[in-house]
C-alpha cells in the first residue's frame, strides 16, 4: 500500500514537473516586445561583426572580443527575462540598451 501511494506521488509530481516545463517552454518561444527589440540589435551587432571580419576592417581578436561582449549582454537579457516569467521590464531594457550602445560605439570605432 505505501509503495502504490509512493508511485502515485511521484507520478503526480513528475506530471506536474512536466506540465510546468512546458509553460516555460511556452513563455520562452513567444517574443516579448522588449526581449525582441533586444535581441534584434544583437544580431545586427552580430552581423556588423562579421562584415567587419569579412573585409578585414577587423582583426579575429577585436571580433572575438566584441563577440563576447555581445555574448554576456545575451546571457544577461536570458537570465533578467527567467526571473521575470519570460520577458524584461522597461529598465531592464534600457540598461540593455546602454550596453548594446557601448558595443556598437566599439564596433564603429574598430572598423574605422
């Protein structure tokens, strides 16, 4: 008897566990505004990177590091975005902003 009522929690427990996972799968897959406009400019960072790679206005080194930098601000907006059920609040968004502003000021003056 208190091996079927053991089981039957944990069922319960795993089912809870997996209906919760896909809520946060759920959350994570719909873009918040603020989270897009974000992730929007790291790309185009991302991109400008690269194309200052391709025509040699950039060295591996400057790209790398400007790579990571942009690295750290995604993993920032990732971890503000899981502790606010999904998206970032409006100064989360722009202290963002500033860091990304910080990066593509860096990417100008490397590539010139």
């Amino acid at each position: 008897m208190k091996a079927s009522i053991l089981k039957a929690t944990l069922l319960a427990l795993a089912m809870a566990g997996a209906a919760q996972a896909q809520g946060r799968a759920k959350e994570w897959k719909e873009d918040h505004p603020r989270r897009a406009e974000v992730n929007k400019r790291l790309e185009n960072q991302n991109d400008r990177i690269k194309e200052g790679r391709e025509n040699g206005t950039l060295t591996k080194g400057q790209a790398e590091q400007l790579h990571a930098e942009d690295h750290a601000i995604r993993q920032q907006e990732r971890a503000e975005a899981a502790t606010q059920g999904g998206h970032i609040t409006k100064a989360q968004q722009r202290q963002l902003n500033r860091e990304e502003n910080k990066v593509s000021n860096q990417i100008y003056e490397e590539k010139h």
